[in-house]
C-alpha cells in the first residue's frame, strides 16, 4: 500500500487528511472514521478491505447490497474521487469544462494502467461524462465507459505507443481502431476526427 495515494483516496472520501506520505495519528483517524462510516471493521489498519472500498470509491451503503449494486471493480466515482485516483497516479485533472462525476472506477484504473504501460506518457483528458457526446450503446460516455485524450502536443507520446503497440482492428467508420489490454481491462481506442475539428483518442474502456 502506497501511504500517499490511501491519504489522496481518504481526503477524496471526505476525510480530513493531509497528503504527506506518513501514517500518522492523523491517518489512522480518517482511517478508523472511514471504516466506521463504511461498515468496516474500524481497527485504523489499511488492508484488502478498506484498500477495495477506497480505490473503488464506495460510498456508506447498506450491509446487504442491493441486487442493482454494480461490481466493486465497475461502479461509479465522484468528481473528486476520481480526480484523487488521477493525483495519486501523476495524472493531471482534466481540461476544459470535462466532468469526471459518474465515472466508472473501471474507467480510471484502465488510464492510469495506461500511463503506467506506455511508460509514463503523459495523459491530458480532453473529454469525459459532460454532456455533448454520443449516447449510443451502453459503453458510452455518460456512462462512464468512455474518455477522450489528446493526440497531439503532449499526447504525441500516448499516440505513438497505441499505433506501435496495439493491436489494430477494423476501422469504425472511416475512424482507425486498435484494441488492447491493460491491467485486465479491455481497451478500444478509435483516432476520431470530428467533422467540427479536435482530433483525439476516444477510447473505451471495459
């Protein structure tokens, strides 16, 4: 366990933590309090348990889920929680007016596998669950299946690992594709060229 990144996922919960990389009282308080708030066994010690509920972004929830609840490894993030995982990962917050709130947990562990499998590319978010992307299929962007990343500028290095890595598939559309694997995670990876310009990597990943 990475101290830094559990006092980023604790503060992202709501807990008053300072970043500092140290496992202080002060930890073990956010700790303890987010363990009791998450119907944990609140002993202030950081393991499997308390690790899947923070780096999933769960929220207080009922000791029997409902039967709708989705997969740990799938559900849902705040804007803050998903921008604390990002932080902890060296990726910086999105650009522009992107909105991170309703990303999957999934979604977020697959760029930051990305960042980690190309090397440490460096990862600029141009898009992810605002609204004025297309709504069609389940893997979309409001569902927080989906993000766009620059391809150009600092995503020259991104660009250059997906065309020389991965696996190039059948175009969708006139737009290329290639598909791969990151840390379990399915990722497709379409080089879209809007009609109205902004060229990007739209990539999906499940």
């Amino acid at each position: 366990m990475n101290v830094t990144t559990a006092q980023h996922l604790l503060a992202a919960a709501g807990q008053s933590v300072t970043a500092d990389g140290i496992y202080g009282p002060n930890t073990q308080n956010a700790t303890i309090a987010f363990q009791r708030s998450h119907g944990l066994t609140a002993d202030g010690i950081i393991g499997p348990k308390t690790w899947n509920k923070l780096i999933n972004g769960a929220k207080s929830a009922p000791t029997t889920p409902a039967p709708t609840t989705p997969a740990p490894s799938n559900g849902r993030l705040t804007q803050r929680q998903a921008l604390a995982q990002l932080a902890a990962a060296g990726i910086k917050a999105p650009v522009g007016r992107t909105s991170l709130g309703g990303v999957r947990a999934r979604t977020i562990q697959g760029v930051i596998a990305l960042k980690k499998a190309s090397g440490g590319c460096t990862i600029v978010i141009t898009g992810g669950t605002e609204s004025g992307h297309s709504t069609r299929g389940n893997h979309s962007h409001a569902n927080g299946y989906k993000l766009d990343l620059r391809t150009r500028d600092e995503g020259r290095c991104v660009t250059n690992w997906i065309k020389t890595t991965q696996r190039k598939g059948a175009p969708r559309g006139n737009e290329a594709r290639w598909h791969g694997t990151l840390a379990g995670i399915s990722a497709e990876y379409v080089y879209e060229v809007p009609g109205s310009g902004g060229v990007h990597w739209d990539i999906t990943f499940v």
